[in-house]
C-alpha cells in the first residue's frame, strides 16, 4: 500500500527519517506531508511508533480536477470498496488550496456522492446504513490536484494518551517530538526546560531515551476495521513494549513559576510512564542555572499569552541566565525578534509551526 503521513511544516526530512526507521520505503517528501510505501503490518507499526506524524493515512489516489464533472468522474474510479466495508460509515473531510474547485463543503459533497456510487455498484447494494466501524475519507486540493485518502488514526497522533489536560498555549506533542530529534537528545542526556508549562518537552524527551513508542497508551480508527486481524495490532503492540529500555542515565528537570500547572506536569509523566527520570520545581526563570546538558524551551510570545513588551522583557531575562557556557546546547521557540532581545545570533534556526502561528527555533550548540 501506499501512505500519506501529513506533518507540521518544517518536520518533513525528521518524519521521513523516523518512516524510513521503521521500514517504509520509496520515500517522497512534499511540503507538509511524507508518502510512502509499505505492507499493512506497517500501517500499525507507523501509527504506534511514529513521533512527529500528524495521523498516517492509505493512499486512494491523485487525480486532477477543474470541474464538478471531473471531480466525480476520477473520484468513482477510487477503490473504496477495497477498504469500506457495506455496513461501515464513510465521512468526508478536507481542504483546498489555490485550486478552481475552492469550495470545500462542495468538493465533500461530490467525493461523498462518488463514494456512495462507487460502493453500492461494488458491493451490490441499493441502501448503505454506515452503522459500523468509521472509516474517515480525508481530501485534500493543491493548484487542483486531488489526493484522497483513508485516515487509519482516528484522532492525531499528537493525542498521546498522557497529556489529558494541558495548560495555556501548549506546545504540541508532535512538534516537541520533531525538536528534540533536532536536538538529538540520547539515552544517557539530562535535560532542562526552565518554562516547562504542562511538561511535553522532558516526557517526549524522556520517552524517546527510553524508547517508548507515543501511541501505546492510545487506539487508532483503523483497530475496528477488516483490514487486519487483531493479532497483528497485538503483537507489534507487544514488540514495541519489548524494546522499552528503562535502565537508561536520561534525567531531566523542569521549572515553572505556576504550581497547578507543576502539578498536571507531574500527573501527565505519571501517565506516560516517565516520572522517576523528571523532576518537576518550582522555580522563576531568574533562578535558572545549567552547568551540562540540553535546555528545550517554549516561552510565551505576543500571540502566546504575552503582549509584545513583556515577552521581550522575558528575552532579556533568558538572555542574562541562558549564556553561553561549554557543554550546553538551548533550543527555544521564538518569533522573529528573539535573537536581538536575547542578545545572542543562533548557531542555526528553522522556521517552524507551533499550531497555526508561524515560528523559529533558535539553536545554540557551538561551545
């Protein structure tokens, strides 16, 4: 089969190597997604291990559309049958971009219709009840090409199953995943993240030392489909948790000035299964200090929490406690203005999305 793991912009070369890891092959990278070929026991070991995909979705096919006619045209020559059954549910979601067919309530409507067409002629059915297992259509239209897809994930793969509460303005799981592999944090690393909010940076960071697969503490949409038996989820379920090495040097810290939030920080490692390799403080960026190791960080920023005057006043203060010392490496999230009110250039910086606000990560690693 072919598959589609859409990411957040700036990740494609870390989620192409973590597909090419677990086995994934005639690796194409775009912007915003990754496809890739591989069996249907690789559809389970993606979604379970992968860390910086968005969901992992089967390939339907590409086709490219100008008109309503076409659209429905190259839509019912999709092999839905081979994947919906004739009892289960079939949505339709998507998006379009720079495309004739800019309507997306339309362009669903149409794909929807097509799929309807396609399985009752394949499945030699007049009625469709869609009561059994949710088999979500996703779409999506670039400069009028079609893909459609199959979304295997259910729910985004961001939704590890630890973080059931999350304070203001969290970083989200996949993005953590995609910076700490940036950060090329190991299994014997400590880490530190002076504004650890809700604690994503150090349970990803602990999670990886340790090996720890994101998904298995979740269940994804495709568990109820017909497509594989329930063994093969079980078993590369079970080889994941065997390779789980949990007598590894990783440690890390994390700070905060907000004790409810220290608090759910705390809770959410529990749930992760990380919580003896964290330590959770309360503690002003002011009393931050760092001898060796990895500093992940997060700060507030003008669309995040702060106003504009006070963030910058904020990197200032990093600035001053965050310096330039042998054998510590900082990663930090910031907008365009960071390095001047900081008061250092990074070593390098890429442009990230942290949710829809556009973003850099500052690098500091040269000592």
């Amino acid at each position: 089969m072919t598959f589609l793991a859409p990411c957040l912009f700036g990740l494609e070369s870390v989620l192409a190597y973590e597909i090419g890891r677990i086995g994934g092959e005639n690796i194409v990278t775009t912007d915003g997604r990754v496809q890739f070929d591989g069996d249907a026991a690789l559809l389970v070991r993606a979604n379970l291990r992968l860390r910086t995909a968005e969901r992992v979705c089967i390939s339907l096919g590409s086709f490219k559309a100008e008109t309503f006619q076409e659209l429905i045209d190259e839509s019912e020559k999709l092999p839905f049958e081979e994947y919906i059954g004739p009892a289960d549910a079939f949505p339709v979601a998507g998006w379009t971009l720079k495309s004739k067919l800019f309507s997306m309530s339309s362009c669903q409507s149409i794909i929807k219709k097509a799929a309807v067409n396609r399985l009752m002629k394949m499945h030699k059915r007049q009625f469709l009840p869609e009561k059994g297992a949710t088999h979500q259509i996703r779409f999506s239209v670039m400069k009028d090409i079609f893909t459609v897809m199959l979304d295997t994930s259910g729910s985004g793969l961001h939704k590890r199953g630890y973080r059931t509460e999350a304070g203001e303005a969290p970083i989200k799981e996949t993005l953590a995943a995609g910076i700490i592999d940036l950060a090329r944090i190991r299994a014997d690393d400590f880490a530190a993240d002076p504004m650890c909010g809700s604690g994503t940076f150090l349970i990803e960071s602990a999670m990886r030392a340790m090996n720890i697969a994101p998904g298995l503490l979740r269940q994804f949409a495709a568990e109820k489909w017909d497509l594989l038996p329930e063994s093969v989820w079980r078993d590369e379920r079970e080889q994941a948790k065997s390779e789980i090495t949990r007598d590894v040097g990783f440690s890390a810290v994390g700070n905060d000035i907000d004790p409810a939030v220290l608090e759910l920080a705390c809770a959410n490692a529990k749930r992760a299964g990380v919580d003896d390799k964290i330590r959770f403080e309360k503690r002003s960026i002011m009393d931050f200090k760092m001898d060796s190791g990895v500093v992940l960080c997060n700060p507030p920023y003008g669309e995040r929490l702060l106003e504009d005057t006070e963030a910058e006043k904020l990197y200032r203060d990093m600035g001053k406690v965050m310096r330039k010392k042998p054998g510590v490496k900082y990663y930090v999230i910031g907008p365009e203005e960071f390095e001047k009110a900081f008061g250092r250039r990074a070593d390098r910086k890429r442009k990230l999305y942290n949710g829809m606000i556009q973003c850099h990560l500052y690098m500091y690693f040269k000592d």
